[in-house]
C-alpha cells in the first residue's frame, strides 16, 4: 500500500463535517487535506458531493505524488504522470510543450498506448483553446487523429470523449460536441472538463441559461482544480454578454487570478472594463493579453473574430454587442 485516505465524520444536529487527508505511507508525509460541510437534509445529495469532491482532489495529489517519484527506468506510465502533473500546472506556452514533449515520450516507448494518445491529444487542442499556440490547424489535426484512434481501442474511456468533444467544439459542431460531453459525464460524473466543455456548447448553441449551472457544479465538484479559471471565465462571459457588466467583472477577476498566464482572461477584463468606462484598466488588460498570446493575435478586432468561437447568429449577435464593443473602446483597432 503506497497511500491512505483517512478520516472522520462530525454531526451536530443537521450539519454533518467530514475531514479527510491523504498519507505517503512510505513517509508518514501528509500530501492533502480537506474539510466538508453539508446539512443532512440531502444525505445522498451530500455523499455524491463529497466522493465526487474527493476523487478529483485526490485525482490531482496522487497524479504530482506519483510523478515526483524518481524512477531509474521510466516506463510509459511514468511519462503519462509526469505530462498529466505538467499539464495540471498554472498553463503557459512552455508548461503545454513540457507535458507534450512527455507524452510524446509516452508513446514513442508504447505506440499503442490509450492514456498516451488521449492525454496528448487533450494538451494539444487545448493549447489551442488557450490561445497558446502558433500552429493551432496542425495541433487540432493531430489531436483529432490520435483521440480517433484512442476511442476506437476504448469507447468507454471517459477523458477521451471529453477529449473528442473539445475537438468537436473547436471545428463548430457544437451538438455533436454535446453528445460527446453528455457521453464523457455518464461514464464519468466526476468528470467537471466535461461540465465546462457542455457549458461551452450550450452558450455556443444559445441556451445562455443552461450555462452557469453547468459551471457552478464544476466550481463546487472541484472548488481546488488548477484549471478552475476556466469555470469563472464561463460565468462571466455569460454575464458580460447580458450585459451584466459589473457583475461580469467579479468573475473575470477571479479567472485572471487563478490563471494570470492565460491572455484570454485578460482580453475578457479589457473588454468589461472598457464597457465600464475604466478605460485605462481597459487598456493594460488588453496589453496584457497581447504580450502573453505574442504574435498577433489579439492585435486587431478581425484576428480576434477569424481565431475565436462566436456561435450561432443569435449569440455572435450578443457577443458583437458587448464584447466587440469593448474591444474597440479598450483600443483594439479593427484591421
């Protein structure tokens, strides 16, 4: 045994604590530890948050547990983690090409390898997603071959639907994307790229109210994920696009602070703070995602529309009228 999960469960009245943390049992080390709070109200409700909560935080400490394990002779396995514990860092140009330089490893040492494939293909489409990449047409082209591949050994493999529904959405086909993501939850409820992923879909295909909750349960179901950005990013595009903007601005906020690196959120606050008036933020915002993107791509209102997702006519309609908008104010030229 190379790990233990212990802990203890307190009830006062209606409210029931859980305290849980997860042990190197080699070196008595405690890696994590985390608290739960719920009303017995709901008692199945509660043990469906809480093991859905534990599994991915500790899906995310025993993934940088296992890679920081010094290995004499690294296997394919041993590469998967320490690409997975890469990827799982704050995202960077240079932290996507590290877990892609390791998975490529991975499967140069086991070709047929499904984890290999599926995770490779998931760091490649969403560093185009992130905007972080110079040859987004090569990377998607290759993502989709190797998921391709992946799903055809394994179906049922839960991150590989996940993984073709982020292809899926990048080329426009958005309710084929959400067959995929629908897919990836019933294998795997636990799944929250998944929830964010229909999110995406579901603002992209005009069903705006189907989308914060999607991103709520991903936020509760995995309040400690790296990429948790991403979830508040959702909202408060949501938001801006009802031109909610001030409210609009406490979620881009929030995106920028868990993931300062990534230049979309950036682009995002540039664009509110603009709607806002705050023209100055606006304009160092927009800097901002200009430098951490490089090249041009958020240098002009064209560039930015031939690179993004905008969805059906009804939502590039609201995206016109409010992030454009910004755009321009915050001093993004049209050509």
């Amino acid at each position: 045994m190379r790990y233990l999960l212990e802990g203890s469960v307190r009830q006062s009245g209606s409210q029931v604590r859980i305290n849980a943390q997860l042990i190197d049992v080699a070196t008595d080390a405690h890696l994590w530890a985390e608290r739960f709070d719920g009303n017995m109200g709901d008692l199945f409700a509660l043990q469906d948050e809480v093991t859905s909560r534990l599994a991915n935080a500790l899906g995310v400490e025993l993934i940088n547990a296992e890679a920081a394990r010094p290995a004499q002779n690294p296997d394919a396995l041993d590469y998967i983690l320490r690409g997975r514990a890469a990827y799982l860092k704050p995202p960077s140009r240079d932290r996507y090409a590290d877990a892609i330089r390791l998975f490529e490893h991975a499967l140069t040492l086991d070709a047929q390898s499904v984890e290999a494939q599926t995770n490779l293909a998931g760091v490649l489409v969403n560093r185009v997603t992130a905007h972080m990449t110079n040859s987004a047409a090569a990377d998607i082209a290759r993502a989709e071959e190797l998921i391709d591949r992946a799903l055809a050994v394994s179906p049922r493999f839960a991150y590989a639907r996940y993984v073709k529904g982020t292809v899926l959405r990048w080329q426009n086909r958005w309710y084929e994307a959400i067959s995929e993501f629908e897919t990836a939850l019933t294998l795997n409820r636990n799944l929250v790229g998944a929830l964010q992923g229909l999110g995406r879909c579901k603002l992209y295909t005009g069903l705006i109210e189907e989308v914060t909750p999607l991103a709520e349960q991903a936020i509760r179901l995995d309040p400690r994920n790296p990429h948790i950005g991403w979830r508040y990013l959702l909202i408060g595009t949501v938001l801006l696009l009802q031109s909610r903007t001030e409210e609009a601005i406490v979620w881009l906020e929030k995106a920028r602070s868990t993931m300062p690196t990534e230049p979309y959120h950036h682009s995002w606050l540039a664009s509110a703070y603009a709607l806002k008036g705050e023209t100055e933020r606006a304009a160092a915002e927009l800097a901002e995602a200009q430098r951490l993107a490089g090249e041009s791509s958020f240098s002009s209102i064209a560039h930015v529309k031939a690179e993004g997702l905008w969805g059906a006519p009804k939502v590039r309609a609201l995206f016109e009228a409010t992030y454009f908008v910004g755009l321009r104010k915050a001093g993004m030229p049209e050509e």
